[in-house]
C-alpha cells in the first residue's frame, strides 16, 4: 500500500567516457585500416547474412595478415620482428631499410644507407635497431636517424640480440664473434673463433648461447665468457647453411650443404631426426609453438613436429617471388614473415604463433606508458652477461671448486675438520661380544643421532 | 694475640643464645679485620647487657647507696661505701656469672687456635668464582631469547607495542564522574549486576564458571583421579599377593593381628556406644557358632589326640574315633541341591534364539546404511547366516519389508555392478583372455542362471550362489587353463603368463596391421637406425668410423613444389665448387676427429719423469737408465674424471670452468645451512616480482628488522621475556561504585623499563 517512488535514474549508473577511455586496449591503427577495407566488403557482409560479423571481423583481420610487399629494387631481403611482434625491419641487400609496423601497414621509417647491407635487428625495444652494413655496424633509431656507427665492429655479416643481456652479438667475415652491451654501448668481448668466415649464426633463447654455424659441417657454441667453444658439433658434412634453436633451447635444427636437414637434441648433443631435402634448405626458422620453415629457392616450407615423428610431407608450402633471404615467424601471430629478392611476403601460418601472452613480460598490446614501464624494468633485471653458460641454472648451484678449496684451507688453519662427521666406532669387546651382529645393533643404537642437527656446527659455521 | 681465641669465645657464646641481639654477630672475615674494635666491643657488651631476653634486665649499680635512676649525682657523698656493702653484692651474684667464669675458664683451656683467615687473593679468587657463577647464572637465561631473536624471520621493534587502533575512553580520559542522574542510574545498574564496563567482559559469575572449567583444573582433577585409580590397583595388587602366600604362620599371624585390632575396636565401641556393641558381639557369638558347628570332626582336638593314643590298646576308643572320623565325613560333604536360579539358567538359552549373539543385529531400522547387506556378502560364512535368518525372527520388520522392496532391487543391481567389476578384475589378472569354449559355455550358462535368480528377486539366495560361482569360476578357470594348454601346446609348461603375452602380442601386430595399410619398410629401418647409432659407435671409441655418425639414415622429404629459380649460372658454379669441395673426401670429418683427439690429449695429465742419469750408476753416450729407475722415479698424475663428450663420437665439449660465473656464484655456504645441496634447493626458488605474486614477493622480501618511525628503542629489558609467575594477572577492573571516580588507567607500555 505504501506508494512506491519511482527511481528517477534506473539500472546502473553509466561509467563516464574518460574513465572507459583509459582501459580501452584497441587499435584505433587497426580499425582504422579495417575501415578502408570494410567498404571493399560492406556489400558482401550484407549479402551474406549467415556469417556474424564477429566472424567476418576475424576473417578480415586475417585477410590482412596476408600481403605482399613489391620491392625488387634493393634485392634480397633480411628481416626482423620486434620480440612483441608489432614491428618489422626490412634490410634490403642493397641498402634499403625500412620499419614497418605491419599489421597496421603504417610505415615508421624508410632509409637508404647507401651501402651494402648484410643484416638487420631490432634492439631491446622498438625505438632502435642495429644495421650491419658493408663496413661498420650501425645503429639506428625508429626515425632512421643514425645514432651510433661503432668501428670496432667491422664486416659484420649476421647479428643477434640477446634480449635479457641487452647484449648485441655480431658475427663477422673475418671469424670475429663480437658482443655489444647495448645498454652501455661498450663492446664486452671479442672472441676469435678461428673458424673462417661466420655467415651462419643463431642464438639459443633459452641460455643465451649463440650457434654458429661454419663451412666444414660443425656447429659451435659460444658464450662470451669462454675464449673456446663451448661445444663443437659435427653436423654435416657440407657447410652448415643455417640453424636454428626452438624456444625452449631443447631441440636445434641445422640444414647444410648436403641437402640435409638435421634435428639434434640440444641436453644430450645428439641426432634426433635426420631429413633429407631434394633441394637443401638455406633458411631456417622455428615458430614459437614449434613449427619448422625451411625455404628452398622460391619455395618456403613449414613442417610441423620436426623432433617428434618423422616428417614425411609438409605441412604448408608457398612459392614466393625470389629467392628467399630471411626468414622469420612473427611472435604471437601466425605469420611467417618472408624477406626475398622480390620483395616482402607475410604468409598466414595457422598455429605458428603463442596464442597466450604473458603481458609482464612481453606485451603486443603495450601502451606507451607500459612500454616505457617495462623498459624501465627490464634494465633494471639485466642479467649480466657473466652469467652466460650452458646451463643458466649454474648460478643458483655453489661454486664447488672453490668451496673445496677455501674448506681444505680453512681445515688446515684449524687442524681438524669443523664439517667432518666422525663416524660411530664400537668399542672392540672381547667374549664374543664384538660380533658383526652386536656390533650392528650398537653402531644402531646410535644411528638417529646422525639424523640431527648438531648444535654447534650450526652455530659456528 | 690472644684476640682470635676471644673472638673465638664470642662465637661460641653466640652460639649458645640464639635469642640474643643479632648485632653482636661478625663474620670471620670482618673479625679479621678489626680485631681490637671487636675484642672491646664485645667485652663492654658482655658486661652491659644480660645475655639473653629472659634473663631479667639487672640494674646498673653505682658504688653508692642511694643511686638515682637519670643520672649519677653526688648525693650521698657522704655515705661512704664500706666493704661489707661491695661483699654483700658478691654473695648475690646472679648464677650466670658462674657460667661466664666456667666459660672463660674453658677458653683458657682450649688449646686448638682457629684457623687462619685466608689471604687476600685467595679470598678474592673466590669471590670471583661466586660472582661468575651468580652472572653467569643471570646471563644464560638470556640465551633463549638471543638465538630466538636470531633465529626469527623478522624482528619488529620496539618489542612491546601499542595495541593499534582507538582506544577506549577510559584509558584517555581519566577522573571522570558520573554526575547526571541518567549516568549515575547506569552505573549503579551496571553495580548492581557487577557487569564490569571494559576489559573483562564477563562477570564474575562467568568468570568462576570459566575457571571450573578451566584447563589446569580439570588437569588437577584428572591427576587425582589417575592418582586414585593408581593406589586402587596397587592395593588389589598386594592384596592379590597376599592372598597366594601359602605360609600358615603368616596367616596366623595376620588374622591374629586382625582380631586384636577389632578387639581393640570393639572395646572402644563398648564404651562409647554399647547399642552397636551388643549388636557386634551377637555377630561375634554367631560367628562362633558356626564355626564351631563348621569345625572339622577330626583328629586334631585334645579329645582326638588322646582317643588317637588310647586307640592303639582300646577298641572303645578305636570306635569312637572312627564315629568322630564319619561324622566329619556327612559334616563336610557338599550339598548338590541344585538351585533354583540355575535352573533357570538352564531354560533361558533355549527360549533365546541364536541370533542374539549375533554381532550385528537390527540396526537403526529407518537408517538404511545400518541394513545394508553388501558389506556381508564379503564375509564367506556370514552369507549362509543371512539365507537361514528368516523373517518371523524379526516380526516387527514384517512392516517394513513392502517399503524394502525397492531398495531390494537397488541392491540387487549394486550386486550386478560388484560382480561386473570383479569378472572385470579378473580379467584384468590374465585369466580372462584366454576363455576356452567349455569356459564360455559355462559362464554364459552361470550368466543365465544369475540373470534367472535375479528376476526372480530372492536376493539371499542369488547372492549366495553368485557369490559360490564366482568362487567356483576362479578355482576352475586355471585348471582348465592349463588343460586347454597341454592340449595345444605340450612344450609350454608354465601357461598363465606366456600363453597370455604371445596371444597379446598376436593382437597387437595384427591391430598394427590394421592400423597400418600401407607398410612403409624404409620408414621401419629409419626407427632403427635413429635408435641406435650412437650407443653402437661408443663402444668403439677409438675407431669409430665417423661417417656413419653423420650418414644417419636420412628421410626423404617429398615437396610439392621444386624450386623453380632460375639461379645465375655464376651462382650455380660457385655452388657446385663449393659442393665439390665439401663433398671432396672425408676431409671434414677426419679433421675434426684429429682435432678433438688433440683435445684429449692435451687434456690429459702428463706423466712426469725424475730419473737422473748416471745417478746411481754408469751414466753416458748410449747407456740409458735401468728399467727400475724408470719405473721408480716416473711419477704418473691420477687420471681425470671421464670427459663429457666421451660417449659423443662427434661432439667436443669444452671442459674448461666458467671463471667469470664463478665470481657470482656462493663458494661459503651461509648461517643455516651445512650443505651445499640444502642452499642450492633454497637458492632455487626466485624471490622476485617477476616470478611470485605480490603478496609472495612481499613475504619473501620482508626485512628482516622493522622499525617504527618515531618510536624509542629501549634495550631489551627482563620484563619481556621473563613471563609472570601467574599469567592470569588480574587487570584493573572499574571500580563501578556510584560515586567512585574511574580509577586511572594510564595507557600501557609508557612507562619506562628498568634495567
């Protein structure tokens, strides 16, 4: 009976604009390019009522991913992502260079460095990128303004950036294996491997180990820290055409000169698959989820489960306009990004990408404050490149050597040993009562005293 | 001097009263040091004061007549003191100056000197040993609270903190009143109920009820009880005992302690109540009585003993004792009249039935877990109990048996579910598979007949020959299994398990000939030659031949599109050359087997010579040292450890130390840990943001000291870790009277610690 009021504003109160506005994620580059493309299609979308548009939404979005890019100009192509996987830097052989942020095909820069280019790669975030032209390294910033030439690495024909280190390794024609801090922009070792001329090479993501690859079939691996290789695989016997490391640093895929193409378990250094191709493989690639390309000539191939069964087919072919240069899989996407004499061709690879990203650690949707945030953060985790090794859990473990070495020290400064657990010894007995069975039962008896911790070894440690 | 043995005479003296003023007492030490003080001293005190309270207090006398009690005056100067008046003090000399003069005349005889006091650094050594051992004492019991503090994960000081949070007006305000009337009517409420306004909010009431039931006093109760518990069996134990001690005298002994003890009583009870007296001797006379009439007519009385020696001349006497003899006999014959209780006894089993000794009769009738019968059929013998039970035993389920109906069947279908899974797991065993036809025959019959029985719903009965067949199929299927076998098979002894696996490894090639239609023979050699190679070569080590490690039987990839460039013929030359080169001979190979060899022996310890030439011996052109020498002085360095790539024909692993790594690396184990695999598993673990969540992070990172801003920082003082005797130390209560101002209530921890 009691007359109701009638609520003047109902349902929820409306979140205001600006607040909706600072959690918006989309990509207004993105929607603006679909825009141009949703007029191609608006009258297809409208005839075809049976498709939702969420759908048609996805199909565009992939349509996308699809194109060619027409630059037969500055001949073959090498090619790089940025680790969120939304930039692309083009090198061409003949020095055109260009960053493209590719899904939203807007080009940030496009350069001419006028000399030869043997290898392109993004630095720790989009903002920079290295060029190995025909003399000298250099380094460029997103705009193509030159900001460093470093002299000391010369003839530098491929390069890999070690993400974690902020370190640039290069590899030269003159057998030099050269690391650059990035971070300090000093160079922190300089090996000479003594292996001839260095135009193979890869980095292992999981310790941060680089592959080389050499023309009488081995495989070496190198960490700044050792003078020599760390290991030295025999992997062909033809030069080694190019290798490759898989995510997890567990499986390495090597092709040579003998047309083969060689899957090794990187734990145990051994053979796992043995394929051979009819026209040998000249660039390799592995994608975040494991799939294989592998480009013969004009052909690009993807092979999925290289290291699981044997392959016997592939699984994805694509002929592209000119021999292929570079070959690269875009992370988080599926894309294969292919660098070619023609030009630039981004081919669509269902399951290639990680559908799952961690957005603390690499984030393809990023702000720019988070950008920054996160580069902030990372400088401040730089593992040191002291800490390269094969085994990146090395760390954690005590140094064994010089352990030993400072207890023997400090057990002849003391005269006994502080950590020695003196054994229970029974006392002889005589009248038969030093049997081995009496003997067991006593040492027994006192057998639990071992299971705990002594006092004062505890405290005087 | 004479001074220790009167030092010595004070002692004694002191000794002696007790009672006496406590002041004249002095330690040894401090009789040493003022011996001429203390010699005086006591003198005077020996002659002023009377040597003890009870002793009546002598006047203090002049050697005057009249003599004023303030003070000495020269009053009666002119009365002069004669001897007689002195002597006649004499004669009344009170006794124990007697006493005083024997003691004096025993120190003059004492001889033995007491001993001498000890030296100053003796005495102050053990000074300093008392001292340490009393700071030693006061310092350990720090100990706990030390390795504590050390030991714990975080220390927050200052120790005692505020409790946070708003406090309650009392402890802010103090000296307040009551002063309204409605303030006033509150309080005297809350007084009369004794409800206490803040801290302890219980009553009193409550509070007693509380400590009823509180833990120590229910310990308390619970240690009586165990204590009465204990001293009543130890009292049936020694009872027990004493009853099996077959000694007479002891007995004797015992019962005639007995009787004097209830004699005594009995006499005491005549004097004080002779009502209840005359009632214990009429008991007493009963006893007697029957004891008398109980007593054993035989030869132990003065009569038999006499009749016993007298028997052997008088034939009277032999008779006598002989009716004496028989009539002891009817006196101690047992009466089997049988009783009326037993005979009842008798009856009751037969008109109980059997199964009230059954263990498990009707439970809970409405709660059907208690009626399940499953659980019995696992019991073999129980099942047969189940079948006989019948229904007019229980006459009052009679009722409930329509309602059990359904629930019948639910069971019944648990049953078949049970079976199932039992043939199930028979199978399983490997009797299974191997059914011959008989076999099946059978199981298909016992199949029908237990789909039959359990239409028919007679769930006791189907349960029990299902349960039979079960068994019975077991027993059986080995039997036939083996029957079956020698019949095909006469070689094979042991069927079960082979017959088993070969039949198994029939299916499993023919479902892989299904599977696979199309062999695929290269694909087969392939899995072989990938799954061994290695381990083929290792055996051989130093002659593997190389070019089988490399030549691994390599899969042809089919590709659907050959590539199709037209490369620039320089290109192609270029290629071919370096294809030609490579391809040239075994050249790659060989060179990195010699290479890694080198590794290997550079790597390996040289083996160093002493022997000196002509060093012992001849010595020159041409002469070399005898082979004993060479053997004696050559030294050889104890081999390394296996190299890693020792097994790996064609991988050089490099067995160098990563120096630079090891400078970050912990080569001193820290505090806690005594082992390098114990830190190493702790060390694992990351601490960081990047790898816990927040609040991990936040619990793994504290620090390991917080301090609060502004706050003083005492010294730990005893008060914080030395806890109160008792705990439950009352807090000030309000004092809720009406007028009474509240008590004042500082708020706690201000107050400074001593040290």
């Amino acid at each position: 009976a009691v007359p109701q009021k009638k609520d003047p504003f109902p349902g929820q109160a409306p979140i205001p604009v600006e607040r909706v506005k600072k959690f918006v994620r989309g990509d207004v580059d993105k929607v603006d390019a679909l825009s141009a493309w949703i007029g191609q299609y608006t009258l297809l979308m409208v005839e075809s009522a049976w498709l939702d548009t969420d759908i048609w939404f996805d199909i565009l979005f992939s349509l996308l991913q699809y194109f060619n890019l027409n630059l037969s100009q500055f001949g073959p192509y090498r090619l790089d992502y940025s680790r969120a996987g939304r930039h692309l830097l083009l090198g061409g052989r003949r020095g055109h260079v260009s960053c493209i942020e590719w899904q939203s095909k807007a080009l940030i820069s496009e350069i001419n460095v006028m000399e030869a280019v043997n290898d392109v790669k993004w630095l720790h975030n989009e903002a920079m990128f290295a060029v190995a032209q025909k003399k000298w390294l250099y380094v460029y910033d997103s705009k193509g303004v030159e900001l460093h030439c470093i002299r000391k690495f010369n003839d530098v024909l491929r390069m890999e950036f070690l993400p974690y280190h902020f370190l640039l390794a290069t590899a030269s024609s003159s057998g030099f294996l050269q690391y650059l801090d990035v971070s300090v922009g000093k160079e922190v070792t300089a090996i000479g491997t003594k292996m001839g001329r260095l135009g193979v090479m890869t980095q292992n993501p999981h310790n941060a180990v680089i592959h080389l690859g050499h023309p009488n079939g081995t495989v070496s691996l190198w960490s700044p820290n050792q003078k020599e290789a760390l290991v030295k695989m025999l992997c062909h016997r033809g030069a080694v055409r190019s290798l490759t490391v898989d995510k997890t640093g567990m499986y390495m895929v090597t092709s040579g000169l003998d047309r083969k193409l060689k899957v090794y378990d990187l734990r145990a250094f051994k053979p796992l698959q043995s394929y051979f191709l009819p026209a040998g493989a000249a660039c390799l690639s592995l994608s975040q989820r494991g799939l294989l390309c592998a480009s013969m000539g004009d052909v690009v191939q993807v092979y999925r489960d290289v290291w699981g069964t044997s392959v016997k087919k592939p699984y994805m072919a694509h002929r592209v306009r000119g021999a292929v240069a570079g070959l690269a899989f875009c992370p988080f996407e599926d894309v294969l990004g292919v660098g070619h004499a023609e030009g630039f061709t981004s081919m669509i690879v269902p399951g290639a990408g990680e559908a799952n990203f961690d957005g603390m650690a690499l984030n393809p949707y990023a702000s720019l404050r988070q950008r920054q945030e996160w580069e902030v953060k990372t400088l401040l985790e730089k593992v040191q490149p002291d800490l390269i090794g094969l085994d990146p859990s090395m760390l954690g473990t005590v140094d064994r050597a010089t352990w030993q070495q400072k207890h023997q020290e400090r057990v002849q400064a003391l005269g006994f040993d502080p950590l020695a657990h003196e054994k229970f010894k029974p006392r002889r007995r005589k009248k038969g009562r030093s049997s081995s069975g009496a003997v067991e039962k006593r040492k027994r008896k006192v057998a639990h005293e071992d299971q705990r911790v002594k006092k004062d070894k505890y405290y005087f440690h | 001097w004479g001074g220790s043995s009167l030092v010595g005479n004070t002692l004694a003296y002191e000794q002696e009263d007790p009672g006496s003023n406590p002041t004249y007492y002095h330690s040894p030490l401090s009789c040493s040091e003022g011996k001429g003080y203390l010699m005086v001293h006591t003198l005077v005190n020996f002659h002023i004061f009377p040597l003890s309270h009870r002793k009546k207090l002598t006047e203090r006398s002049e050697a005057s007549t009249q003599v004023s009690e303030f003070s000495v005056n020269a009053e009666g100067e002119g009365e002069k003191v004669k001897l007689s008046d002195l002597l006649g003090k004499m004669e009344k000399t009170p006794k124990n100056l007697n006493k005083t003069k024997k003691q004096l005349k025993d120190l003059e005889k004492k001889s033995d000197t007491l001993e001498l006091p000890l030296s100053r650094q003796e005495k102050e050594k053990i000074q300093r040993e008392v001292a340490y051992v009393k700071t030693s004492t006061e310092v350990s019991r720090w100990e706990s609270v030390v390795t504590q503090n050390r030991n714990a994960e975080q220390l927050v000081f200052p120790l005692i903190q505020e409790p946070s949070g708003p406090k309650r007006i009392e402890q802010v305000v103090s000296g307040w009143k009551a002063q309204t009337p409605l303030e006033q009517e509150i309080f005297s409420l809350l007084h009369c109920n004794l409800q206490p306004t803040h801290d302890p909010v219980l009553t009193p009431v409550e509070e007693a009820s509380l400590k009823a039931m509180s833990l120590e006093e229910a310990k308390i109760r619970r240690a009586e009880l165990q204590k009465a518990r204990a001293l009543q069996s130890y009292y049936e134990a020694k009872a027990k005992r004493e009853r099996k001690i077959k000694s007479k005298k002891y007995h004797k002994v015992q019962s005639k302690a007995k009787r004097k003890e209830f004699l005594k009583k009995f006499e005491d009870l005549c004097k004080t109540d002779p009502q209840a007296a005359l009632e214990e001797f009429k008991k007493m006379e009963l006893l007697r009585m029957e004891e008398r009439m109980s007593l054993k007519h035989q030869n132990s009385g003065k009569w038999a003993k006499s009749k016993v020696i007298m028997g052997k001349y008088d034939l009277v006497a032999r008779k006598a004792m002989q009716e004496q003899l028989e009539m002891n006999k009817d006196l101690t014959q047992k009466l089997v009249v049988p009783s009326e209780d037993e005979e009842q006894e008798q009856e009751e089993p037969k008109a109980l039935p059997d199964f009230v000794n059954d263990p498990e009769p009707v439970g809970d009738p409405a709660n059907p877990w208690m009626r399940g019968q499953l659980s019995a059929e696992a019991l073999g013998p129980e099942v047969s109990h189940e079948v006989e039970r019948p229904t007019e035993q229980f006459p009052e389920r009679k009722e409930e048996e329509e309602e059990e109906e359904p629930e019948n069947e639910e069971e019944a279908l648990l049953r078949e579910f049970e079976q199932k899974r039992r043939l199930r797991q028979s199978e399983d065993k490997g009797f299974e598979p191997v059914v011959s036809e008989e076999q099946e025959v059978d199981e298909a019959e016992n199949r029908e007949a237990e789909e039959e029985l359990s239409e028919k719903g007679e769930k006791d009965d189907e349960d029990g020959l299902a349960e039979f067949k079960n068994l019975f199929n077991r027993l059986v299927e080995p039997v036939i299994l083996e029957t079956g076998e020698e019949q095909g098979d006469e070689g094979l002894e042991e069927g079960l398990v082979r017959i088993h696996s070969l039949d198994d490894t029939e299916l499993l090639a023919n479902d892989h000939e299904a599977s696979l239609v199309e062999p695929v023979p290269s694909d087969t050699s392939n899995m072989e030659a990938s799954a061994c190679p290695p381990s083929k070569n290792s055996k051989k080590v130093k002659v593997i031949d190389p070019s089988e490690v490399l030549t691994k039987q390599a899969k042809v990839i089919k590709v659907p599109h050959a590539p199709m460039m037209v490369e620039d013929e320089e290109v192609r030359n270029e290629q071919t050359t370096i294809i030609k080169e490579a391809f040239a001979g075994d050249d790659v190979v060989s060179d990195f087997l010699k290479d890694k060899r080198k590794l290997e022996e550079d790597s390996m310890p040289k083996v160093v010579d002493l022997t000196l030439p002509g060093w012992g011996e001849w010595g020159g052109v041409g002469l070399k040292p005898s082979r004993f020498k060479r053997r004696k002085f050559r030294i050889k360095p104890a081999p390394l450890p296996p190299r890693k790539d020792q097994k790996l024909p064609a991988v050089i692993i490099s067995e160098k130390r990563n120096a630079a790594l090891a400078a970050h690396q912990v080569c001193q184990l820290p505090f806690p840990f005594t082992k390098p695999e114990q830190f190493e598993r702790t060390i694992c673990s990351p601490v960081g943001n990047t790898w816990n969540t927040h609040n991990v992070m936040r619990k793994l990172t504290a620090p390991k000291v917080v301090t609060q801003m502004g706050a003083i920082i005492e010294p730990i003082a005893k008060d914080d870790f030395i806890k109160d005797k008792n705990p439950s130390k009352p807090q000030p209560n309000l004092q809720l009277t009406k007028d009474s101002s509240l008590a004042k209530t500082a708020p706690p921890g201000h107050k400074r610690r001593k040290k």
